[in-house]
C-alpha cells in the first residue's frame, strides 16, 4: 500500500470490503494477464447496500498498483460519495453507469482496450467460431458501432440495447467488455473473451485456410459449459486460484 493510503477495512462494512478487496484484484490481475492500457480503462462494482454506489479505480494509478482502499466510491453520475484523496474521470464511467442502470444483475462491469481485443473488433466479421474458447462468448454476445471517446450521454440507450441480456460486448474499433455479478465472473469472462480474440488473431496471421465450428456446435454449447462445470460458475471456480496466484506474484491488493 502506498504510504498516502490508509486502510479503510474498518470504516467500511463487511460487504463493502470484500467487494472493494476483489475488484482490486480484478485490476491487478488485469494488469498481470496485460490487458491494461495504462489508466485508461475501467472496472466498476456495486458497492453491497441499497444505494447506488459504485466502486472505481484512482483516476491516474496504474492497476497493479490499486488496492482495495484506494478504490473510490461514486454515485451513477461518476461523482465521489465518499472521501477519498483520488479523483476519478467521470467520462469513463459513461459506459459503465449506463449498463449499472440497465442491467440489474451487471453489479460488475469491465472494459478493456487489450491489443487483441481492439484487433478483432476492428474486423468486419468480428469474433470468430474458431475456437472451443470462443463458442461461450459467441453464445451470448453483442457489438456495439463506435462512436467516439464514450463521453456522449446519448449513446447510452445505444449501448445497452446492443448490450441487451448478453455477457460479452464487443465495441466495434474500441475493445471489450463484459458483465458478471461479481468481479470474478466478468474476470473469468474477460479471460474467455481476451483468449478467444488472441486466438483467432494467430490463427489469421498463420495464413492458412481456417476451419471455423459448425453451427450445431454453438447451438448446443450452453448446455455442454453446464455440464461441463456442474452448475458451478467459472468465476466461482476459478478465482481462488487467481487470488493465489496474485498473492504469488503482486500481492498487497487487499490492504
């Protein structure tokens, strides 16, 4: 932690740590799997309650940085409801605070500008069935036409009904983004998405023909994750090995 900071664990529920603990480790496994782009992107979460409180990174500090302290608190409109020695840039909750509002079950919501991400929406055809990786994200995704820096009020209805029920977004030219109803599930979302574009992005580069899934597969690719996972969520599932592995490798997120 760094010396500026001081521990809010106790001035803050139960609740609101444990969730202020996992997103920042979101950040800082996102920037140890490399899908940072500086400061410049966003993962949001729902503080627990019955308010409309929302928790965001320090405007500035590079997520292997962040720590479940130095996260703000902000209200929909991006502004602080809580003291916090950081600013925040309310410009980029634009998207995040549109999707809060329309999706109830979206209590996390996570953007990135990863260079794979970015390639593959640039892509007329977008995502591609190429891959047992890409058949669950392709199974409940939508995309979004960009347009511009996301700082326009109006294009909020836009997004969400692109969004619509769906997990993954892919913002044409822009990147990712992806829902959950922790920090865990849009990680592990995050981490399925990001593989799936990497993927089809060597594969193209090999220059060979591609062999793309047959669409009975995808059709019937719900049913099988199910099975596969035994109702457990991937989130679930795999986030105590992240959270061990971030204390391996970059721990301090939880001060």
């Amino acid at each position: 932690m760094a010396s500026s900071d001081v521990s809010l664990k106790n001035d803050v529920s139960p609740a609101e740590w444990e969730a202020r603990v996992n997103v920042a480790a979101a950040y800082r496994l996102t920037a140890l799997f490399g899908w940072d782009d500086l400061v410049f992107t966003h993962i949001s979460a729902r503080v627990p309650g019955p308010e409309h409180h929302f928790l965001i990174n320090p405007y500035g500090m590079m997520f292997d940085e962040i720590t479940a302290s130095s996260l703000v608190k902000i209200d929909l409109d991006g502004r602080k409801v809580s003291e916090s020695p950081y600013d925040v840039n309310p410009a980029g909750f634009t998207i995040h605070s549109a999707v809060h509002t329309a999706r109830e079950d979206a209590l996390c919501v996570m953007h990135t500008h990863s260079v794979n991400g970015v390639a593959v929406s640039a892509q007329e055809a977008g995502l591609l069935p190429l891959s047992q990786q890409s058949l669950g994200v392709l199974a409940s995704l939508g995309y979004h036409d960009y347009e511009g820096i996301a700082l326009n009020e109006a294009e909020k209805p836009r997004l969400v009904q692109d969004l619509g029920r769906n997990t993954y977004l892919m913002l044409r030219n822009h990147g990712l983004l992806t829902v959950g109803a922790t920090p865990a599930e849009a990680f592990v979302a995050m981490y399925f998405f990001e593989v799936s574009c990497m993927i089809q992005v060597r594969a193209q580069a090999g220059g060979s023909k591609l062999t793309p899934i047959a669409q009975p597969i995808l059709d019937g690719i719900k049913d099988q994750i199910r099975m596969a996972t035994r109702g457990v969520t991937p989130g679930a599932l795999v986030w105590p090995g992240l959270l061990r592995r971030l204390d391996r490798r970059n721990p301090g997120y939880a001060d």
